[in-house]
C-alpha cells in the first residue's frame, strides 16, 4: 500500500465530508455505475482506489439521484463503513 498518499486521503476525506450539499451540482458527482474498482485487491486497496477516484467519497449518484453517505459516532470507522457498502455493491 505503499502507492498511496495516505495523507493526502485524509486531507480529501476532510475537505469533502464538510461539503455543503446545496453547493453541489448534480452534473459534477460522479455516478456510482461508473466507478470501476478492481475487486480482485483487497478490500484496503479498493477504499483507497474508491476515495482516489471519486470526486467526492461521501457523495455521489445512484441512478440520477443525489447521495451522501455520512458515518454515526460510534467504534465503527468510516474505512469499516466504506468497506461494507463496497462489498454490498461489488458482489
């Protein structure tokens, strides 16, 4: 994993989780069909590949609909969050 900026992700992580969602458009987030991640790596490496090519991790479309993914204050860690909607779409 040592291709990955991991401070870099967390920077972006932090920008986009505090995203005003009436500032977003719908034409700049990225259509979650359209996302191609690798499902052969494991699953660390698919959340990074996930976070490094979407615009915006937290927000995205689900055919033409606007989403956004936010994370409770619990033990649960946005990676272990991420990793489970990940597996539930890439199955």
């Amino acid at each position: 994993m040592n291709k990955y900026n991991i401070e870099e992700l967390r920077e972006k992580l932090e920008r986009c989780r505090n995203v005003n969602l009436d500032d977003v458009k719908l034409e700049d987030v990225d259509e979650i069909t359209s996302i191609k991640i690798d499902r052969r790596k494991p699953s660390e490496e698919r959340i990074l590949d996930f976070i490094i090519n979407t615009k915006n991790p937290y927000i995205f479309k689900v055919n033409g609909k606007l989403v956004r993914i936010r994370f409770s204050d619990t033990d649960k860690t946005a990676e272990d969050c991420l990793t489970n909607v990940l597996k539930n779409l890439y199955r």
